[in-house]
C-alpha cells in the first residue's frame, strides 16, 4: 500500500474565535464535529493550502475537524476556550 503522509497544521489550539488549519495538499473540505459525532459546520470548496476558521459561534469544548484534501481525510481535535 503507498499512503502519502497529509501534513496538516491547526494554530492556535486551544483558541478563542479563529484559527488556521494549513497543510502541504490542497484542502477541499473541512467538516467541525462535537463529540458526540454530530455536524457543527461544514466548508465546502476551500480549495487552498491555508484556512481560517472561524467558529466564534460555537460554544467552549471540544470539536474534531474532519480534513479532506485529494488523496486524503484527516482528523484533528480543536480545543475552544472562550
């Protein structure tokens, strides 16, 4: 199997309003989910290798962001702390 390693990098984290998520492949899509799996928000078309997120409407805790660039998806634990 040839995997290609998706290097992704999210700062600040833990944050407040805004972070970056940047990575080495272009991103397509970067889904936000709660804990319990449920859907916060969804970015379609980002089609960049840099991105600000801004989740300033979300509440404080912890959400995954669900990364998927051509070959790949990954997954990143964000921290929000108001």
């Amino acid at each position: 199997m040839n995997e290609q390693v998706h290097k992704i990098s999210i700062h600040p984290n833990p944050f407040s309003e805004v972070c970056e998520i940047s990575s080495d492949k272009l991103i397509h899509s970067i889904s936000i989910f709660d804990v319990s799996g449920e859907k916060m928000h969804a970015f379609k078309n980002v089609n960049s290798l840099v991105f600000k997120l801004d989740l300033r409407k979300l509440s404080n805790g912890i959400y995954f962001a669900k990364v998927v660039s051509k070959n790949s998806t990954t997954e990143h634990k964000l921290i929000i702390q108001k």
